[in-house]
C-alpha cells in the first residue's frame, strides 16, 4: 500500500502464507504469491468429497499426503509384481494419485515442479497463466 502510494512500481512477492486472510492492511492487486496449487479445488472430486464424509477438512498438506499414500502403495504393488527393488518402482513411470499425476527421475526427485505463480487480483489469488 506504501509503496503504491509512492509510485514505487515494485511488485511484492511470498509464498503460501498469503494464503492466510491479511491484516489490517489489505493485500495489493497485483501481489504474487509462490505456492503450490489450493489442492482441493484440482484434486478428484471423489477423494474430496471422501475426506467431507469424514467431517476432515483436506487442508494444508493433507492431499499430497494422501497422494504418497497412493503412490507407496502403487509401488510397492509394482515392485512384487515385477521383483524388482522399491526404490526402482519408484522411478521412470507415471502415479495416477488424486492431486494428478506424479512421476519421479532417476534421482527420484519429482519430475515436475509442484509450485505455480499467482497473483493477487483484488479479491483472490489466480494462477498468473489464468490472468
């Protein structure tokens, strides 16, 4: 809001604490925010509205934590179907989890950045490809 005021032209940026309502001092149009996606709004709908039947609320890391679930145990499926080692399961195909697909390399990083850039449009943050 300072900076606006002083025609500062500077673009603020943080990460998913934004997501929290702000204080006194309202958010600018045009605050980025670095986060991973509001996993409820992209995960199945059915594993959503699973977790709403059991009154949990799919908050925070919730989702990605139901997601490693699925993705142990398709590997481990994998890995005493085929008797080859776990960690080898893990790598160089694709998990159907609920949060979409997840896939790691050889070094068994994640093959893509879960992270996206929003900015803040006055009400809500929207995916900056979304502006």
């Amino acid at each position: 809001r300072d900076a606006a005021q002083l025609d500062a032209g500077i673009t603020f940026a943080g990460g998913e604490n934004l997501r929290t309502p702000p204080g006194d001092v309202p958010y600018a149009v045009g605050t980025l925010m670095i986060a991973t996606p509001e996993w409820s709004e992209v995960a199945d709908p059915k594993v959503v509205q699973a977790f709403a039947a059991k009154n949990i609320a799919p908050d925070g890391y919730t989702l990605p934590a139901y997601a490693a679930v699925e993705v142990a145990k398709a590997a481990l499926a994998g890995a005493e179907s085929s008797g080859q080692p776990l960690a080898e399961a893990l790598t160089g195909h694709d998990f159907a989890t609920a949060i979409g697909t997840v896939r790691f390399d050889d070094k068994g990083d994640l093959s893509q950045n879960p992270f996206r850039v929003f900015r803040f449009d006055g009400t809500d943050f929207v995916p900056l490809e979304d502006k």
